[in-house]
C-alpha cells in the first residue's frame, strides 16, 4: 500500500513526497481512513510505529477542505495535546510539514519560553494548536485561549500525562470545549484511569493496536551489565571508550542524577549534554540540536524529557539505572533501532534493580544477555545466588525494604495529591 491509496488530497500527497514518505506504517495505514471518515479513534501504539502521521495527516486534510470565508478571525478547530514541551514541538513541526501546501497555520503552545511571543501568535489565529497542558490552562486562566470553536481534539501519549499529573488539568481543558466533536486517543499502556478515559470520551471508536511489546524489541541487541552502584559512572566512562558507539542516550532515574552523570563525563573528555525538567526550554533545544548534529555525542536524559524525543540514526541507548516500570523500559530502547536499522540497548543493573530486570524481562518475553566479562562485576552476586529457602533468598526477588521505598513509585499512584512535574 502507498499514501496514493488512503484517499488522500494532491496538496498532502505533494508535502508527504516532499518529506520523503512513500509507504505508510501499520498505524497509519489503519487510522488514516477512520480519521477520515470522522470516527473517534482509540491507538495503542509504541513509541517509533508513526502514529504522529496517523493522526496528523489526516487532520490537516480534513480541516484544509473545510472553507473558510475571506479576512476572517481563525479560529482553533484542532487541539493536539501532549505531555512534554519536545514531543509538542516535534507535532508541531510534523503538521507544518504535511500542510506546507495548504493554508492552514498551526502554533506550539508550551511551558519554558516566553508566553508573550505565544499570545502574538494566538492573536494573529491558528487553525491547529498543539499544547502541553500547564501553559493551555495558564492562558485559558488569562482568557487568552478560546476553545469552542474544536472540532478535532487528540489527547497524545494519554499515560505519560497521567504518570506527569496531568489528567485533571486535561479534564478542565475538555470541559471547554464543544461535547460534539471527534476525540483521537493515543496512549501505550492501558492503566485503569485510561481506559475509563476512553470509554467517557469517544464515541464507538475504531480501536487500532500497534506492534506487540515483544516484536517491538526483536531487532535490537539487548545486553545487561550487572554492576555495584557506586561503579556505575566507571562503567560507563569504560564503555564509551569504544569510538564505535557514534551516539548514545544516556537515561538516568532522576534530574540530578543526570546532571552528576554530564559532569563525570565531562571530566573523562566525553562529550556529553544533560536534558530534563529543570532545564530551560532553550537549554533543552539546544542540546537535542547539538545531539542530533553530532556535536554531542552522548545526550543523558530522563525518562519525562525524553518522551516524544525522535533522533534518527540513534545507534546506543544505555540505561544507566533500570526503570521500576517495564513498559519504560520499551519505550527507551525504542529510540534505537528505528527504520528497520539495527540498534543496541545497554543497561545496568545494581542489586536493588534486579526485580526490575526480572519484570522487564517477563514482559518483553525474553532473558537479556548478561554480560559477564568487564571490570566492574557486581561484588555482592552471592546474595541472588542463595539456595531457596535461605535467609536472604527473598532479597532476590524484592530490594531491601528502605531501599525500595527510596525508589521512585509510579506517579499514578499519587495524583490526586496534586503533585505536577514541570510544564
């Protein structure tokens, strides 16, 4: 199948050509014609299966046909939510690719630059808008912001923003707009709250579900270190001595954990950029520009800012700490591997991770390699190795208690506390 054969209007099929598509991926070969055809849209889908196009493309040709009268206000007929500043910009530069041959505008609406430039924009009007939701509510609050003119609302990465807190910032944000409207629902896990989401929101929705967990990671080469904590940076420093590593993303558990692993490498002469919530948006562009140029070479990042990140030709990820949630796990390897190319994920594992590693490989269905061969073997490896039914034979399969309860728990847990990471 080609794009010629969705149905879709010579001003998209020219700008679809122009970026280099020819042939469209499983999500959006399915959910370009229920677009199309105005149905509410459910997408399961994992990071890197393309379903900014799947959604995108055929918003801009819907709103494209619809007329428009001459030198009147333009009004927002299509909201695109998303939990991150980078994976709203990156919609944004998507959708002004695939409408270059139409006359619709379109405007990113996001925390960490200034709100004045935003509200100029607003000011001269824009057909599609794709916000994060803190600075949408902020310039709702300021009456900057009119949203019942909506026709098309897509809710993107739906369980990052519940992991974020979001959610109830996202629900104020539906009340206004219009009840009758076509709703587009994409999220990679399905956690209790989404899917009561989804049944409140869409109406008789085309479910479309995308690349199983385990095929996602079949082509990338997937191998564990298991390693003391405190040797972790030396390991890692070892492991970037190898010139064949062009480009690495480095993800850390925590901002300042981030920060610590920049500086280490720094000190190794290791070229390397920390991107995450504490830092400007600015701060954040740049270094994903300096990545993708090639004058970083390593982009050490947490697991918030990185949503959304799309880097091509990514040939490492390294999980400098595991995640306690596996589906994580998925989505940070997907960033390698991409096209059809080979990729390699890397990971390290300290002893209070290896019930992560053990969910993570339940999940994905597979063991990952072990690398065994390396200075920095962990020292304590007796302890995992105990007969069962020893004393400490429980510890392999749940950390110390206090160790455990430092770890960060899914945010999910305690939204209604009213915590928010950064906007």
């Amino acid at each position: 199948m080609t794009f010629q054969d969705l149905n879709l209007i010579p001003a998209v099929l020219k700008a679809l050509s122009k970026e280099n598509y020819t042939t469209p991926t499983p999500i959006q070969e399915q959910a370009i014609p229920a677009v199309l055809a105005g149905r509410d849209l459910f997408g399961c889908a994992q990071t890197g299966t393309g379903k900014t196009a799947a959604f995108a493309v055929p918003i801009v040709q819907l709103l494209s046909e619809q007329q428009i009268r001459p030198n009147t206000q333009r009004r927002i007929r299509s909201l695109i939510l998303s939990p991150t500043r980078e994976l709203a910009l990156q919609i944004s530069d998507n959708i002004q690719a695939y409408s270059q041959y139409t006359h619709l505008r379109s405007l990113a609406i996001v925390g960490g630059v200034s709100q004045k430039v935003q509200e100029r924009s607003l000011d001269q009007g824009a057909d599609i808008v794709i916000a994060t939701p803190g600075r949408l509510i902020d310039l709702m609050n300021q009456k900057r912001i009119d949203l019942q003119y909506v026709k098309i609302l897509v809710l993107d990465e739906a369980d990052r923003m519940l992991d974020m807190g979001f959610i109830n910032d996202v629900k104020k944000i539906i009340t206004k707009m219009p009840s009758k409207r076509q709703t587009l629902f994409f999220s990679a896990t399905m956690p209790p709250e989404i899917s009561k989401m989804v049944k409140s929101l869409l109406v008789n929705p085309v479910k479309v579900e995308i690349t199983p967990v385990s095929s996602t990671v079949d082509r990338i080469k997937q191998s564990v270190y298991k390693v003391d904590k405190e040797n972790k940076q030396k390991q890692l420093n070892h492991l970037l001595q190898d010139k064949s590593i062009a480009s690495a993303m480095v993800f850390t558990r925590t901002k300042h954990g981030a920060d610590r692993v920049v500086r280490e490498l720094t000190k190794a002469k290791i070229s390397a950029q920390a991107i995450h919530g504490n830092k400007s948006q600015n701060a954040r562009q740049t270094a994903l520009s300096n990545f993708r140029s090639g004058v970083t070479r390593v982009l050490v990042a947490t697991d918030i800012a990185a949503r959304g990140i799309d880097i091509e030709e990514l040939s490492h990820v390294i999980n400098f700490n595991l995640p306690n949630i596996p589906e994580t796990y998925v989505h940070r390897i997907g960033r390698t591997g991409r096209a059809g190319q080979s990729g390699t994920a890397i990971s390290f594992c300290e002893f209070d991770e290896i019930p992560y590693l053990k969910d993570i490989e339940k999940l994905i269905g597979k063991t990952i390699p072990e690398v065994k061969d390396h200075p920095y073997p962990m020292l304590n490896t007796t302890q995992p190795l105990k007969a069962e039914g020893s004393s400490t034979s429980a510890a392999v399969l749940k950390p110390a208690k206090s160790k455990a309860n430092s770890m960060p728990k899914p945010k999910s847990q305690w939204l209604r506390k009213g915590s928010k990471t950064s906007r």
